[in-house]
C-alpha cells in the first residue's frame, strides 16, 4: 500500500483481537484512541516472538542470544530515528513514555539552565505532563513561568507573546503539537521561530501527534520532542524522546546507575556516550521491540492516509453533533484539527454520557483528559471526547449519535 493511498480502516480493524470481542452485548465502538490505542496482531506476535527466540538482556552480553536481543533494541531505536527523522541515532533516547520524556528535559535540561530573570513558556492547551514539570522546575529556580493563551476556538494567540518576552530571558518554550482535548494543531514552525529569536529551547510533546502524522524533527527544527509508544499501537511501557546532539551533549544525567556511565571509582563517575547517558537501567527492550514493529505497521499503512482518514471522521462527527442543538462542542472547525473531538450534552455530567454510551458499547473518555488549566479557561469541569485512529470506521459515529440521543431521553 502507497503512503497515498487512502486507507481501508474495515480491513484494517481485523488485525486488532480487540474488536472481535462485544461489550455488553454490543460491538466496540472505541473512541478513545487518543487516550490509548489499541493494537494491531502484528504488533502482538512481534513482541511474543522476541521472547521466545531472541530474548536476553541488551548491552551486557557477548552470547549469540543478547547480540540477537541487543540488535533487536538497537533497530528499533532506527525507526524511531527514521519515523521522525532525526539527524542520528544518538539523539533518539527511550524513555518509558512521553511524560518521562518531557521531564527527563525539565530536569537535565531546566535545572542547571533557568534561573531568576529567565522564563519558562508553555501554553494553556498543554497536557500536565509538559505543563507540570516546568511550573515546578520554574519555582525550584527562580524562573519565571508564562503561559500562551488561546482563542475562543482553540488556537494559541500570538499577540501575547510579546508581553511574555517582557517578563524576562525566555529560555524554553514547551507545546504541545496537537492538543489531546481540542484537537489544535498548533503552528510549532512559527512557535518554534519566536522561541529562537529569544534564544530560548523549543520543546515538543508530539503524543497525540507522531501516531497520526508525518513529524520531521528537522523541519520542524525544534530541540526537544516526545511521544508514547502506546498511541501508536505500540505496547505501553516505552516512549521516545529527540533532543539536539549540543544540548544532550551539555546536559547532565536524569538517572543514574547501570548503562549510563562509562567508569565508576568511588573518586569519580563518568557518562556513557549518547544516548545511553540518559538511558539509565535496563530499558524496556522488548517494549521497544515492539515500539518498532508498530511503526512499520503505521508507517505501511500511512501516515498521510491516516491523517486523512482521521480528519474525514472528526468533520463527519462535528456535523452530526453540530445537528444536535443540546451538544456542545469545543475546539477549532474542521480542517483545523486532528481527530479529536470533545463535546458536553447540556445538563448533563460528561461522566453520565461516558456511562450510557458505554451500555451501547461505545468507549468515550470522559475526564479533564489532564488539562485542567485549559477547563479553567473553558469555564467548564470536563468534556467526553471521541478520538479516532486507522482503525476508526463511521459507523462508529453513528452510533456515538445513537448512544447520545439515549442520553438525552434518559436525562432528558
Ligand atoms: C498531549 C499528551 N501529552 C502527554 C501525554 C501523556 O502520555 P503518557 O501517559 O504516555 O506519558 C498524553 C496522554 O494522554 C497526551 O495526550
């Protein structure tokens, strides 16, 4: 299958096991993809085969078993490099998900480069996971932090950028690629321009992005960027994160131990060479492992396609939801968005649609979805969301629509 070809997400959905199993009666509707996705038999079997033939811990040793499980690890770390093309494999460090990622940066990086007079920017769509860590490490530095507000549909407003280049030097600016709860997709070329122009560091979290579009860490020319393995239909445990070969280069360890030093006398230790300095333990290898395998499975099924699929699915959803005058929906119109898709029903707890939906067998999240400043901003608790991924079919929606107008008779 070219990468230009438009994907057929019915074939594609007999590869996951998931679906050939009910809930309540009911075929599985998931929408919560953006939460976590599920995964594909291929995935699957290259883990369980791993163990079976190849399995030995990686990096410690000379038998034919660990070089077979070494090289496993090691190859995986390549497609990772060439799915987001990064300059070189030194760059690319396993993490054990997208969060470890983001504070391996705010901890190695943050620490020793902010202080008082400097600023750290994120903006009021982030996750916690790239909001916490440089909040906390700000107030541990003296740092100021500033936050990049929205628009009423969801977009980062530029015209505050100046005020907050007049809090101080900033000195990092982290953002999310696409927010997991609107759906933005941020301009991260024209933030990343501002935050070079002060001389600050751009850091990316690209979970909700890397499993549904192409990502070019060069392109993009950021410093830092992170994801998770387990949106991509990879297992859970493992995540990635590129930072620039300088900075690594400059930064101290995040953990220490095993791997990541090159010689221990009780004087002195020093690191290991990139990437393992930030690579402390044994890593999750097999994880990893098969982190790999579903890149090749997104990747042979296309990223442009499955971009292009999401995008049709969450314009198919606004509209059937924009017919409904007791939903609300959040975020920017369609075009503007991934396949992401939050709303409320008047009156009625996000929580109490998540739960007749899922009588119907329809899976929605139904949370804050770890965005509690971007509620604030909102004036609202939470959202349920639908999130699409390949495997995402219409029929789906329909009955998402079907579930809602069951909501809307049971409370209404
Ligand atoms: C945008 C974004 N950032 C970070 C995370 C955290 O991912 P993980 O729990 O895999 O570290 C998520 C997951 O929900 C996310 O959507």
């Amino acid at each position: 299958m070219s990468s230009r070809t438009r994907l057929d997400a019915h074939t594609l959905r007999r590869d996951f096991p998931i679906f050939e199993h009910p809930v309540h009666g009911k075929p599985l509707s998931y929408l919560d993809s953006a939460s976590s996705s599920q995964k594909p038999r291929q995935v699957l079997d290259a883990m369980r085969e791993f163990y079976e033939t190849s399995y030995a811990n990686v990096h410690r040793g000379v038998y034919d078993l660990a070089e077979r499980a070494t090289a496993g690890y090691e190859g995986a770390r390549e497609k990772v490099r060439a799915l987001i093309n990064a300059p070189s494999l030194a760059e690319v460090i396993f993490t054990r998900n997208v969060t470890q990622a983001l504070n391996l940066v705010a901890y190695a990086w943050g620490l020793d480069n902010l202080g008082p007079g400097d600023v750290a920017v994120v903006t009021e769509l982030e996750h916690h996971a790239n909001f916490v860590p440089w909040q906390q490490i700000a107030k541990r530095t003296g740092a100021e932090f500033r936050v990049i507000g929205i628009d009423d549909s969801g977009e980062l407003r530029f015209d505050g950028l100046d005020e907050i280049a007049q809090a101080g030097n900033v000195k990092v600016v982290a953002a999310s690629l696409v927010s997991n709860t609107l759906g933005t997709i941020n301009p991260i070329d024209r933030l990343t321009a501002w935050a070079h122009e002060q001389g600050a560091i751009m850091v990316v979290d690209a979970a909700q992005a890397v499993p549904h579009r192409r990502v070019d860490v060069q392109a993009l020319g950021v410093d830092f960027l992170g994801f998770t393995s387990h949106k991509i239909c990879g297992p859970t445990g493992a995540g990635a994160l590129y930072g620039r070969r300088e900075l690594l280069e400059r930064m101290s360890p995040f953990e220490m131990g095993g791997e990541m030093i090159r010689k221990v006398s009780i004087e002195e230790t020093t690191w290991n060479d990139l990437p393992y300095k930030f690579e402390a333990g044994t890593p999750a290898f097999v994880e990893a492992y098969g982190l790999g395998a579903a890149i090749d499975y997104v990747t042979g099924v296309g990223l442009e396609a499955i971009e292009e699929h999401e995008q049709a699915l969450a314009t198919l959803t606004l509209e059937r939801l924009g017919e409904l005058d007791w939903i609300t929906t959040y975020g920017p119109p369609p075009g503007r968005r991934a396949g992401i898709v939050s709303f409320n029903v008047d009156g009625v707890h996000p929580h109490d649609v998540a739960q007749i939906l899922d009588s119907e067998g329809v899976a929605v999240r139904a949370s804050h979805h770890c965005t509690q400043p971007l509620m604030r901003r909102l004036g609202i608790q939470a959202t349920a969301r639908a999130s699409f991924y390949l495997y995402s079919i219409p029929e789906e929606i329909d009955r998402l629509v079907a579930g809602l107008h069951r909501v809307r008779k049971v409370f209404g």
